[in-house]
C-alpha cells in the first residue's frame, strides 16, 4: 500500500462534500427558462407525433364519404288569436304557452319518434330500394327507415328567438332538403292535424261520458224525490214540514201557555178578592164591564134618591119604599153581573188550559215526527249529495263538450315555416380544417404527453447540478464532444479523434476541458500524485479521458505516466497500436523493468505503461503490494501518474485499485449513463479508503446543452470565440 506517501486529503474529507447548492426557487414560481429547456430538448418527439396524428387525420378525413346538410327553420307564433272562446285551462296555458321551458320542449318534440315516423310515412321512405332488402317485410322496412332518419336529423334552438332549426344530413343533398322540409311541415301541420284528430276524439269520448252524467243526475233526482214523498219531506227549505210544524207549535204553546197562566191568576185573584168579603166591585173584570158601569150609575142614582128622600120623609113613604127597592134590585144586578163575570173568568181560564193542553199533545206528536224524520234525513242528505254531485258533473261535462264542439276545425297552426331547406352545393363532412386542427390539437396533446413521459422515464445525468443534486458527488466539469465544439475541417475528418485533438488543437475547448478538468482536480484533493480515472459501466469514455487528460498534462513540462490497468479492454494499449513483449502485468511479476515497459508518446512527451500483447490477465497482480511498490515509485520518479481502470460494476478489481489513488474521477456519459448504475458504483466504493476528486460529464454535446440544464457549456455560444 502507498499509505507513506501524503497524498490524500485529510481523514474525513476522502469523498468531498457537495459544494453548497443555489437557494431553490419558490414553489410557486414557473421557470420559464425549465419549460424552453424541456421543448428544445423533446421538440423532434412533439413534432413527430404531431405529425403522425395529422397524417392520421388526413388519411380519415379522405376515406370519408362527403355528407350534405339542409337546414328548415320553423317559428312558433308567440299569440295565435283564438276564433273559439277559450276555457279558463286554454287561457291558463296560454300565458306561459312560449315560456323557456316550453320552447326547449317544443326541440325535443320536432325529433319524436312520433315525429320521425310521421315523416318516414309522409315521404314513403319505407319503400325505398336501400331498406326494402331481401328477407325484410314491410315492418323491417319502416323501422330500418325511421332508424336512418333518426340518426341524421338534429333540432336546436336558434339564439334566443321562437325559431327551431331542423337539420338533416344525407349523402344526397336533394334528400337532405326534402326531410329536412318533411320534419317542418310535419311538425306545423301533422301536429295540426294531430289536435284536431284529438279533439275529435275528445269531443266523442265527452259526449258518451256527457250522456252517462245526464242519466245518472236524473235518476239520482228521481230517487231524492221519491225520498222526500216516501218519509213525507217534501221542502223547498233547508228544513222539513215537521221542523216547520214544530217551529209553529212552540210558538203557539208558548202563547197559550201565557195565555192560560194570565187567565188562572185572574180567576184567582177574583175569588181571592171574594172570599175576602169583596162584593165584587174591585175585581178587575168587573171594572171593565160597561154593563157593571151602567148599572153603577143607577145604584148612585137611587142611592142619591134615597138619600133625597129620606130626608123629606119618613122611612115608611112609598117614594122612599119604591127608591129602596129599585136601590135593591139594580145591587142585585151588579151581583149577578159580577157572578157572570167570575164565571167567565173560569170558563176563559179553562178554556185557555184545554188550548194549551191541545197545543202541547200536538207537539209531542209533532217531535216524535221529527226524531223519526231526523233518521231518515241522514240518508236523505247522502241522496242529495249524489244528486247534485251528478248534476255538477253533468253541467261540467257540457260545458266541455260546447266548448270542444265549438273549437272543432278552427284550430289555427301554432308554427309556421319561416325558411324551408335548399339543398346544399358544398358538403358538411368532412371538414378538412377543422379535422386538421383537431388532429393537429390531438397530435400537439399526445407529444406532450409523451415527451413527459419520456422526460419522467429519463435517468441519465445531464448537468452538473443533477451530479451533485441526485448522487451527492463532487461535479468536476464536463468534457465536449468533439464535433459539437471542432469544425469538420478542423478535425479533418468525418469524425475525428479525440486524443489527437488534444494535441491538434490545443487552444480549442475540447483541450480546454481537460485543463479545466486538471484544474478541478487539484481544488478537489491536494496535491494528487496518483489519479485513477473509471466508470460504472463500459464504453463511458474514461480511456479517452485518461489519454486526453494525460497528454494534456504532459504537453507542459510536467513528467506523466498514464497506466493501462484495463486488462479486458486494454484500451490505452491498443491505442499505441503495435505489439509490446512487457508490460505493467510483466512489470508487477518482476519478469521487466518500469524503464523497459514504458513507452513514450513522441508528440507530448507522455510515459505510458501499457500492458503487453500477451492475452495471460493476473487480476491479483493489480491488487497486491507489487502493485503498491510500483506506484510508489512512480509517485517519486513522475510528477503524477494516471490509471485508467477497468468499469467498477463489472470488475471487481477496479475497486481495489481506485483505494491505492489520490484522487478517484468517474466518468459518466452525457445522457446515456443511468443514474442508478453511479448509485451502484458509489455504493460498491469502500467508504473511507479512497480519495474520491469527483465526476465528470463525457461527450457533452455543448450545442443541445442549454436544452438540457444552464452549466458551463450552457454559455458556450458567449465564450467560443475565446477558442482557436
């Protein structure tokens, strides 16, 4: 091991951090300059598929068959003056008749299937030749029609206004206009045709169910009458005879009933006055009779005459004895007079309590009528409620028919055709612009979607910032491909070699690179002596970076061994060309000198310690301390030693070497190398025990770099001038 020789850096800082990243943009930020890069990037995969889908939709749109389009536009008139008087519902649906809903429905009714029939009838669609096949009855026939028919007519609104349009499509635009004006004048007339049919058939149905309601509200009459006479409740009133006869007696009692209690107290109070010792003066009839009054004024008469008398002569004269008896007889008088008037009092009483007695058994009779009456009312009332609900029926029945009779063959069309269909010169389908710009908008969509994906699925490495965002390693800077920084005349060639170029063309940036990339070594690891240069994976392009690298150094003063310890592949040796009898195996068994294997590269000076022609591979030999002895003493002899190892995933022997380096550079290539085998290559290093400088970048092609991610080469175009 060279573990004497300082030229690591120091423990803990073997795998140089990764320098600190840019503050990243906020979430919410688009980058612009992101999405130019993505399109510049996937613009030969957008446009491809762009152009597929046009190709595919001019393809389509010329194995179309061209269609016509004809198109009738039908008004609905917003009044339609009525000829018949209108019912409360005609005029109630009148109002709202041309509402949006109304108009919307009225679209939907212009492409019935009622309506599609009337026209397939209309038009004798049925017997055509291209429905009318073979094994097809007449049913078939008029189904296949109507489904053809259905399937090319359409009915939209126009704007805002009244008008429908009806639109037909046929290959034939003859045909196209005739159903397009079919459908207008089936549905402005057939729908005529068809209210007046209905009111026929309603006018019919009314008059049988009109007639039925007659009969039914006689019979119902006729039995509410023969109810009435039946129970005796025959009444033009809300209330029967024996409610009335009733009503009568109460009244009649109650006065009787007065009456008699008014005669009684007065008998009462007259024979009271008598037994009292009353002459019967005082009694109340008595003071009202006229002939009691009379007879008064001659008891006052002969009393006056008395009185006269007796104050001429003695009790014993005739005058006096004839005036006192005529005195006695017209008393008597008054007596008999007052009897007769007590006996009428008794005779009225009596006659006022037989009245009332009268009066009372005949309304007793009278509400025994009645509660037998109120039994049979309850049936009356239903009766009389069928009744008049047959009668209200049957009136509501004639109204409407008179209403119906009168509407029938006056109905006025409530549409009109306000533009009938013209067969159309140029056809409908297929419209070639408008396919074009849908394919066109589908074929743009599809490339996107596919350039994303295609970016999604992408794992190569393509900038610095993704070496050190995504692996976390040291980006040491990218070397160019040669034709996108060299003319073809300045390589001189179709392709040109990199390794030549290095030395051709040492003011080009293909040179520049690897001075930049000695640079970059030595701020990564100080003072690097031994350098070993690998890869993940072959054909990365870590040999011509070696011998670039290599020859770069070694075209100053420098003194430089470049190694080929790639005993598979040997690309640095097959590079000198030629055969070698030693080399560093021969070296490493002690069969050779150093100084006999070395072969020096006659432009720049280079040593180069390549491995012989010999197809014998001793992988320990790399590994062991022969090997540790060797790049002692080269560290000594040159002024730095660069290996170019085998890939790392496939040889494990590349491993163990990179530990006997300085500093340890992977190569990637641009674009192509997978992320995940660097992630392998990184897990599989012995953490620790080597010098890790960085990763570079090869075959850069610096002319698409700006597509791909803003690093050195981004700006090329800004400084290539700086280059010869």
């Amino acid at each position: 091991m060279n573990k004497s020789v300082v030229l690591a850096p120091q423990p803990g800082s073997l795998v140089p951090a990764t320098r600190p990243a840019a503050a990243p943009a906020p979430a919410d930020r688009i980058d612009p300059g992101l999405l130019l890069a993505f399109l510049r990037r996937r613009w030969p995969l957008i446009l491809g598929v762009l152009l597929l889908c046009l190709a595919a939709g001019l393809v389509i749109t010329a194995r179309q068959t061209p269609t016509y389009l004809s198109t009738a536009e039908v008004t609905l008139d917003a009044k339609v003056e009525p000829i018949a008087p209108l019912s409360e519902d005609d005029r109630l649906a009148a109002q709202g008749s041309l509402g949006e809903t109304y108009i919307d429905t009225q679209v939907e009714v212009m492409t019935s299937s009622h309506n599609v029939a009337g026209v397939v009838d209309r038009l004798g669609l049925a017997r055509d030749r291209r429905f009318m096949q073979e094994g097809v009855n007449a049913a078939g026939a008029r189904d296949a029609a109507i489904a053809y028919v259905e399937d090319g007519v359409t009915a939209f609104r126009s704007g805002a206004t009244y008008t429908i349009s009806v639109a037909f499509e046929s290959e034939d635009p003859a045909e196209a206009a005739r159903i397009a004006n079919a459908f207008a004048e089936q549905y402005t007339l057939g729908t005529l045709a068809d209210k007046e049919t209905g009111d026929g058939k309603a006018l019919k149905e009314v008059g049988a169910r009109m007639e039925a309601a007659r009969i039914q509200a006689s019979t119902d009459a006729a039995t509410l009458s023969r109810y009435r006479l039946a129970h005796n409740l025959p009444t033009t009133t809300d209330r029967s005879l024996t409610e009335q006869e009733i009503s009568a007696y109460n009244q009649q009692v109650t006065e009787a009933r007065a009456q008699a209690a008014e005669d009684t107290a007065r008998l009462a109070t007259a024979r009271q006055q008598l037994g009292m010792g009353s002459a019967g003066d005082d009694v109340g009839e008595a003071l009202g009779s006229g002939v009691v009054a009379s007879l008064r004024q001659q008891q006052a008469g002969y009393a006056a005459e008395i009185a006269s008398l007796s104050s001429k002569y003695g009790p014993r004269h005739p005058d006096l004895l004839r005036a006192r008896s005529q005195l006695d007889a017209v008393t008597g008088q008054i007596r008999e007079e007052i009897g007769r008037v007590i006996s009428n009092l008794s005779a009225k009483a009596a006659v006022s309590q037989k009245r009332l007695d009268s009066l009372s058994g005949s309304l007793n009779t009278s509400q025994g009528a009645l509660r037998r009456d109120n039994v049979a009312m309850v049936d009356l009332q239903d009766i009389d409620q069928r009744a008049q609900a047959s009668k209200s029926l049957y009136e509501n029945y004639l109204s409407r028919y008179k209403e119906l009779a009168a509407r029938i063959g006056i109905r006025q069309p409530e549409a009109r055709v306000l533009h009938p269909a013209l067969p159309s010169e140029t056809p409908a389908r297929p419209n070639f612009l408008l396919n074009m710009v849908l394919s066109g908008a589908l074929g743009l969509a599809l490339g996107i979607i596919c350039a994303i994906t295609a970016e999604m699925m992408f794992s190569g490495l393509t900038s610095g910032e993704d070496v050190e965002r995504r692996l976390g390693v040291h980006y040491l800077c990218s070397v160019p491909e040669l034709t996108s920084v060299l003319s073809r005349k300045e390589r001189g060639g179709v392709a040109g070699d990199p390794v030549e170029a290095v030395v051709d063309h040492p003011r080009s940036a293909f040179a520049e690179a690897f001075r930049n990339l000695r640079a970059s070594i030595a701020f990564a690891v100080e003072n690097p002596r031994i350098i070993a240069i690998t890869s993940a994976l072959p054909s990365e392009g870590k040999t011509t970076v070696a011998l670039c690298l290599a020859r770069s150094m070694a075209s100053g003063s420098d003194r430089i061994l470049l190694i080929d310890c790639d005993v598979r592949r040997r690309g640095v040796s097959r590079w000198l060309a030629g055969t070698r009898e030693v080399g560093l195996l021969e070296v490493l068994r002690g069969d050779a000198k150093l100084e006999d294997a070395i072969v020096t590269d006659p432009r720049t000076g280079l040593s180069i310690l390549p491995l012989s022609s010999s197809a014998q591979e001793d992988h320990a030999l790399l590994t062991g301390t022969g090997m540790d002895t060797l790049l002692a003493l080269a560290a000594q002899s040159f002024d730095a030693v660069i290996m170019d190892t085998a890939p790392v995933l496939p040889m494990a022997d590349a491993r163990l070497l990179l530990c006997k380096a300085d500093a340890s550079i992977i190569a990637a290539r641009w674009r192509r190398t997978p992320e995940a085998a660097v992630r392998s290559l990184l897990r599989m290093l012995p953490a620790g025990y080597f010098g890790m400088a960085g990763m570079i970048l090869t075959r850069v092609d610096v002319r698409k770099q700006a597509a791909f991610g803003v690093d050195e080469n981004a700006f090329y175009k800004a400084y290539k001038d700086y280059y010869a």
